[in-house]
C-alpha cells in the first residue's frame, strides 16, 4: 500500500509543478471532439481510465486494455454534450486466441442544423447549414508476457461545415504492466499521433477584385481562400491503478489516478475510484482536470448493473453525471454487451 500511495504522490507532484504556467494553447488544434471521455464508467471516475479500462472503450483510453479480453464485446456510448451537441461511439472487440484481440470502433459528433446569416441578412438567408465530425478506429492489442500487454489504433477523422470538411489519419499507441506489488497496474498511451488538418471546399471560393486600385478590370475573379493546418489533439496519459479488495471478497474497491499531458493545454490530474459488489453493482466518483488551469470540469459520479443473460453472455448498464460548472453538465449512458 505505500509503494501505490508513493506513486500516487509521485504523480500528484509532477502535476502540481507545472500549476504556474500562465499560457495554454486551448483552441488551437483540429478534431477536438477526439479529446471527449468516452464512456460512462471512465466519465464517472473522473476520467482515470487508463489502467481501468477493460472493455471495448480501451480503444480510446488505451488500447492495451483490449489484450486481456476472453470474450467479445459491442459497446454503445451515448451523451448529450455541451450546447446540444451529441457525442455517440460505438465499438466492438473480438478476442483471437493466441493471436491477441482486434478491435473496431466509430466516434461521431453531431448537431442539429443552424441558420445561415449574412451581413445583409442578419435574421437569416432561409438556407440551413451543418457541421459534425466522425472517426474511424482499428486497433489491436496482444500480451507479449504475463504482465506486460500493448496495443494501438490507426483512425481516419473527418470534419465538415456547410460545403467544407477536412481529413486526417492518426495513430494511437498503449501499454500496460502488472506489477507484482498488490497487483498494482501501471499504464501509458498516446493519442491522436498524425497529420494536420486543413479546411478546403466550394466555401473557399470567392469572387476577388485582383488591384482594387485599377478601375475598368474585372472584379470578379475567382480565387480560393487558403486556411490554416491545425495539429490534431495530442494527448499523453500516465495513469496507475489497483483493487484494494482484489481476492479478498465479493466486494472490490478500485483506485485510480492519471497524469494527462495534452499539446492544447496545461498539464493536469484525474483521480477516480469504483466499488462493486458481487461484480453486479457499481458505484462510482472521480475529480476531473485537477491542477488544469481555467477549467470548468470537476466532481462526476457514476453507477452501473450488470446482468447475466444467459450462458456466458451478459449485459452491462452504466450512468456518469459530469459537472461542468458554468456550463452545467454532462450526463452519460452506455451499454455493453458480452459474448
């Protein structure tokens, strides 16, 4: 027990550390909607999931939490994110004996259409526009020893408004060891490692007056506005974890923190904790975005039942209430189905 709360000290450490940094870089990468939680049970731990993450969701968190699988599994995320926006993602993971475990999953951002306003127009030109997001994940993990297990993705993300969009590819790489100290588990993944992004489309195109200065030629000749490249969320994760009561009884106490290192932001801590008994009920509650600076996540709590179909088949419902201070909150469900 003192060698995890050393860790955990560790951690909480290097993370207060760089508290003082005045600058953050928020705003400044593409396809943001990769840095959501995914996943009620993890939203409910305050998203200190990377050593946790045992179901098809390992995709997003780690993706050498797919490694251990015995059976597989579909997962079905839903949330109703900030400002009406829907977040759902979808996954499944096939275990292949001795050959490691393959995974697929889709992650999509989406929202009712808006007015297109002018300048002239202000109240609206009577056309509508949309914009929404989507990704596409493969991954595969494999233990190569009893203790040391690793994964990884490769995704193709696409983002679009009204007539623009724009592509990219990213990878994601995961490993986990079990230590032999109280089964403490110990855990590191990076995400969204892959090209820039860059808005193109009819949008682009414009009419120009090439030398207003010139009178007598032509006004409207066409050109394309050029945007920026922006990097895709770059995200690194450090996370330790370990069941207090494993083997002990039918109860289980799990504790959890994650360091998280992101390109767009400060540094920052995740801590989070599940009770279970019997394996059937969970209890969950997590701080979120410690030490992050100007941040408006917090406390989340959590709960899920899990139920026997038949065979060894089974169905897993869980719920994750986020706070989001001035923007409220966050609610979200997720099934999971065993097979």
């Amino acid at each position: 027990m003192k060698k995890f709360v050393v860790i955990m000290m560790t951690l909480l450490v290097a993370s207060a550390s760089v508290h003082s940094q005045q600058v953050t870089k928020v705003g400044t990468t593409s396809a943001r909607f990769l840095a959501i939680d995914i996943g009620a049970r993890a939203v409910g731990m305050g998203g200190a999931y990377t050593t946790i993450a045992g179901d098809p969701s390992a995709i997003y968190w780690n993706p050498a939490g797919l490694a251990g699988f015995q059976g597989g599994q579909v997962f079905f995320n839903h949330a109703r994110w900030l400002a009406d926006i829907s977040l759902d993602f979808a996954a499944v993971a096939i275990p292949l004996q001795k050959w490691g475990t393959l995974g697929f999953a889709g992650t999509f951002l989406t929202m009712d259409e808006m007015d297109v306003t002018t300048v002239s127009q202000p109240m609206g030109t009577g056309e509508k526009f949309g914009a929404g997001s989507y990704a596409f994940a493969l991954s595969y993990a494999n233990r190569l020893t009893d203790r040391f297990s690793i994964g990884g993705n490769i995704k193709f993300i696409h983002e679009n408004i009204y007539h623009s969009n724009a592509n990219g590819m990213a990878f994601d790489i995961g490993t986990l060891f079990q230590s032999p100290f109280m089964g403490i588990i110990i855990g590191a993944s990076i995400s969204n490692y892959g090209t820039k992004m860059q808005m193109s489309g009819r949008d682009m195109l414009i009419q120009s007056d090439v030398n207003p200065q010139i009178s007598g030629n032509n006004e409207n000749i066409n050109a394309h506005l050029q945007t920026d490249a922006y990097d895709l969320p770059l995200l690194f994760r450090l996370g330790v974890g370990v069941d207090l009561l494993k083997g002990a009884s039918k109860n289980n106490l799990i504790l959890a923190v994650d360091a998280i290192h992101p390109n767009d932001d400060t540094e920052s801590l995740n801590a989070g904790m599940e009770y279970s008994f019997n394996r059937m009920a969970f209890l969950r509650a997590g701080y979120k975005a410690l030490f992050a600076k100007d941040s408006e996540m917090g406390l989340s709590f959590g709960a899920g039942v899990r139920f026997k179909i038949a065979g060894s088949s089974d169905l897993r419902v869980d719920y994750a209430y986020q706070d989001f201070g001035v923007l409220k909150n966050i609610q979200m469900f997720t099934l999971t189905l065993g097979f």
